[in-house]
C-alpha cells in the first residue's frame, strides 16, 4: 500500500513524467524489450532514487518488464509529492514525501523493504544500510543490487573488504554511460539552474570556489566558467588538481579560498570540507551550497551553533549572521543542491543513468546463480549498448573498425 502526501496531486504529476518520457529515447527502446521479454516476471524490485519523474519513467519501465516495483526517495528534500501521487497511481508502489523528518525518512525506506525484494537500486547506501543491519529480514530473496553515486559505492566497498555486503552489487555510477554524462554534464547544468533559480543572483564577475574535481566537480567548474566566474578549485589529490590547472583554474587550499569566494559549491562526496573556521573568515553574504550526495560537506550544523541568528531569506535559502554581523547563506540545507533546489538532472541525462540501471537489473537477474558478495563493474557490452542507442535516437552515428583493423589493435605484429 502506497505511502504518499495527497493523492489529489497526480494530474501535475502525470504531466512531469509524460514531459520527461519524451525526451528518454534509450530507455523507451529499452522498456520495449522489456515488455516483450519480461525479465523480471516474479520478481519485486524496490527503488530508493531522488523521486521525481525521470525516476518515475525507470519504476514504469521496470514494471513493464514484469517487475513488482517498489519505490521511494533517497533525500527527504527531493521527493516531489505530485510525482509520488502519479506514479502510485500509476500501479508503482511509492512510498515517499517532501520534507519528513530523519526518522520518518528511514521509516519511508524500511516500508519500502518490507516486500522482501528480489533486486534493489541504492543511490548513496541507504538501503544496503538498512538491509545489513535494522532490515536484515527483509533481504531473505535478495539476488543483488545497483548503486547510482560515487559514494554509495565507496560505502559498497568498504563493506566488501569488511566481509558485510548483503548482497552482489553493481557499480552504476562508474559506467561510462553514467559518470562521463550524469556526473560531469548533469550535475554541471543542473546545479547551477538550481543555484540561480533560487538566488536570482548572477555567476559572472563572482570568485566561485568548487570543492573537488571529479566528474561533477568537472561539470560544475566548466559550467561556472562558461558563465564568466573566476573558479577555484579545491582538492586533495594531487593529479586531479593539475587536471583542474590545465583546464585553466586556479587551486589551493580552502583555508585561503574561504577568504575570497562569492558561492561555494562542494562536490567531494565526503564530511566537513567546509567548517567553522571557514565560516570565520568568509565575506558577507557568501552563498554556501553542496552538490554532493549528503549533506554533511558543508557543516551546517557548526554554523548553526556560531551564528547569533538565522532567517528564511528567500525559500530554500537560511541566512546565518555571526556575531561580526556578516551573513552566509545556506541554499537547501546543504543537501543536494540540485535537487533540494531544483528539477534535478535533465531528461536526456537520466535517460542514460537509468538505461544503465535497467540493464544492470536485467544482468544480475540472469546471472543470478554466478554471483558472490561483491562489488560488480557494469560489463562494457551494456556500456556500448547505451552509447550506440543514445547516437541513433539523436541521428549520429559513428565509424565501426574493419576486421583488419581490429586485427591490428589487438594484434603484436604490425604490417
């Protein structure tokens, strides 16, 4: 039984996932195989994903392959309660709602477990947390799962060396098809749409300092960029900090880029890369947001304890003013600024991300009988079926190599 805010809110919901159905082409060529060959007749699926409509479109496609799907958000600030309403109308199982608490939120993902489910998708551990230990019961048919983010699957492996992994996982977010895409062009635009949307403000002429140069550092950085911000970068690994100097940034410590940036935007998918002594020396009005997965790389809390008073300044954005009388502002909490703030991630972009998640679905259950407690890359024959659906439904093609020269590349002897 469904678990949602209103029901009345379907029709707005249905409107966002038939929009967002449009512009998925390799998932609708995927949910077409689907339908034919019912790869998960019997089986029940549960989906912890942020809930809004491109993730709605993966429960339809999933449930047109013969899956009963179980759904529900990963963020309690993401859940869009008129998407929740469509799709549980739908015949989607959805268990989801905007603003709950931290306890009615894993309240949410255990009644989501609660099915026993064959296959899960995890984006950011929380239900691989809970089925290893509070839920354990509920993982009894569990043939394996997918995780969507780039620290969801640290967590996955960390618990593989540790010997606790419930279940064989794949890693989703390092495919080409996701992190090349979703990661770096995805989170890039969708970031700052939702960073603008919500402050009004512009990017150009602005010190706009970006916490990690991974993937979605990349995109954010080369969006900012693009818009005329003078961008910094902070880092902790040495080559990736090169990486960002010869794509033109400047690097250094966030000790010193405290002192100078306009917006901070942290993509590091760790804790505390923005704390109170940062805080203490930051300029007034400084905009502090985070596009990685949870909301600890800014340490919101710590500022909440300095701050002599906080306010409501424009809707998702609390003001901070210290006892100096600067103010920061915090845009959604500090969770996932994209979301909290925005529509997420485009369409064209999640339709890559969930075809990987699909077909990696599809994969563990056919494989189900050859898997062991790991940590599982995508197979690069799923990767090359996404790229060559995605170039064909937006009327590219490319080259193919001549046995000849596949003769050649794999070869040790040169003609």
């Amino acid at each position: 039984m469904s678990n949602i805010k209103d029901a009345g809110l379907a029709p707005d919901g249905r409107k966002k996932i038939e929009w967002v159905r449009s512009f998925m082409p390799a998932l609708s060529e995927i949910e077409k195989q689907f339908e034919a060959e019912k790869p998960f007749k019997g089986l029940r699926i549960a989906v912890s994903v942020h809930l809004e409509a491109k993730t709605a479109n993966l429960g339809l496609v999933l449930a047109k392959g013969g899956a009963e799907v179980h759904l529900t958000g990963c963020n309690p600030l993401s859940t869009q309660d008129d998407v929740a309403a469509a799709i549980s109308e739908m015949g989607v199982e959805t268990y989801g709602k905007y603003g709950v608490t931290p306890q009615e939120y894993e309240d949410l993902l255990t009644e989501t477990l609660s099915c026993h489910p064959h296959l899960i998708v995890d984006d950011g551990g929380d239900l691989v947390n809970l089925l290893g230990g509070k839920c354990r019961e509920f993982a009894d048919h569990l043939i394996g799962g997918c995780e969507e983010t780039t620290t969801g699957i640290l967590r996955l492996k960390a618990r593989e060396r540790e010997g606790i992994l419930p279940c064989p996982m794949m890693a989703v977010n390092d495919a080409k098809a996701k992190h090349y895409y979703d990661n770096k062009y995805g989170t890039g635009q969708s970031a700052w749409t939702a960073i603008m949307d919500t402050t009004n403000l512009i990017v150009a002429g602005k010190t706009v300092v970006i916490a990690g140069y991974g993937w979605c550092g990349k995109g954010t950085a080369m969006r900012a960029k693009g818009m005329g911000a003078n961008v910094v970068v902070t880092e902790i690994d040495p080559f990736k900090a090169l990486d960002a100097t010869m794509d033109g940034f400047r690097i250094m410590p966030m000790d010193e880029a405290a002192k100078i940036g306009d917006i901070f935007v942290t993509v590091t998918g760790c804790k505390d890369v923005i704390t109170e002594k940062h805080f203490k020396v930051m300029k007034d009005q400084a905009i502090l947001c985070n596009a990685g997965h949870f909301d600890c790389e800014v340490n919101v809390a710590a500022l909440k304890k300095i701050a002599v008073k906080s306010e409501e300044r424009r809707k998702n954005i609390i003001g901070y003013t210290l006892d100096d009388g600067r103010t920061l502002n915090v845009l959604g909490e500090g969770r996932l600024v994209n979301l909290a703030c925005g529509m997420g991630h485009p369409a064209e972009i999640m339709d890559m991300s969930f075809a990987v998640q699909a077909l990696s679905l599809k994969w563990l259950a056919q494989h189900r009988d050859e898997l062991s407690l790991k940590v599982y890359d995508v197979p690069d024959s799923i990767d090359d079926e996404i790229g060559r659906c995605k170039l064909a439904a937006m009327g590219l093609s490319i080259d193919t190599l001549t046995p000849e020269q596949e003769a050649y590349l794999n070869g040790w002897a040169a003609d």
